[in-house]
C-alpha cells in the first residue's frame, strides 16, 4: 500500500488598509480561488526622525509618521484539482480588476459603480473667465473622455462578471 503525500501548501501575503470592508472583500476576493486566511494582524508603524526649521536650520523639530495597515497571510493546497486552471482564471480576474481600479471604479461594491466624470472645476472656471470657448472645449473633452471610460468599464465589468460565471464549476463558487 503507497503512503499518502502529505499536502503541500503555497503562501501569500497582502498589505490592505485598515479598514474592515476592505479587509472583508479581500478576504471574500481570494477565497473564490480557494485561499484561506491563515491570519490576519494589524500593524501600526510610527516613525520619527528630526527635521531642521525652514527659516532657520538651528532649530530642530520631531516629525513622527504613523502608518496603519492589516497584514494577511493566505494558504492554498497545492493538490487542489485543476489548480493550473484556477490560477490562469484568477491572473485574469486580478487582470481585469486591476483595469477598473485604473478606471477609478470600486472593489467594494464589486465593481458596479461606473466610473465618476473627473472635472477640473478651478481649469474649468479658468478657462471661462478668459474666454468661453476654451471652456467648452474642456467640457467636450471631458465629456468624451469619460463617455469612453464608461464604455471601457461596461465591456471590463462584463468581462469579469461573464469570467466567474463560466467558471462556477471550477471555483469556489455557488452554483
């Protein structure tokens, strides 16, 4: 009788905001390709160092920064079947996801806010005190850019959407 293999696992490590919506859909988001929390801790990181005045260099100050951040560590079985698969379709989700994050749009309510129009009101109202054309101009073109980030978020968020649905069967995924 062969012996059984003793499962093998592959590790990951995430920094997040502290913030436990974030660090929810995080978790959630990984555990569609079969990673499970192995544990999670938040990290406050100060940091001080002294600075000379503006004005005058004698004078020293402290600046001290505080950073705050959860760390989460992952685990996944490495004889989980068709694990090539499932990482080939959690590269591209990651891919995709990173594309709507570019777009402006939101992980936390999965992707299905549309990206908001980015208006310069102060180079807006620049351009109108100076003359009107050039704000109408500006407005036409924000308006077209944001017509095609809109475009670009409804063909990313289908993709993404339609990428899960046909691999329910593979993932970790309600039917």
């Amino acid at each position: 009788m062969a012996a059984e293999r003793p499962v093998g696992y592959e590790n990951k490590h995430l920094e997040v905001p502290q913030n436990s919506a974030v660090v929810d859909n995080v978790t959630n988001t990984y555990g569609i390709f079969f990673w499970q929390v192995q544990s999670t801790q938040t990290i406050v990181s100060k940091e001080s160092h002294l600075k000379s005045g503006d004005f005058n260099p004698d004078n020293l100050y402290s600046v001290t920064t505080t950073e705050r951040f959860v760390a989460i560590d992952l685990k996944r079985p490495t004889n989980i079947a068709n694990l090539s698969k499932i990482k080939q379709i959690e590269k591209q989700y990651f891919d995709i996801c990173a594309s709507l994050s570019n777009l402006g749009c939101s992980p936390l309510d999965n992707y299905s806010s549309e990206p908001k129009k980015q208006m310069n009101w102060i180079l807006l109202f620049i351009f109108f005190g100076l003359w009107i054309v050039p704000a109408i101009l500006y407005w036409i073109y924000v308006g077209k850019k944001h017509t095609k980030a809109l475009g670009q978020w409804k063909q990313l968020k289908t993709q993404l959407d339609g990428l899960l649905n046909d691999n329910k069967s593979v993932l970790n995924l309600p039917s």
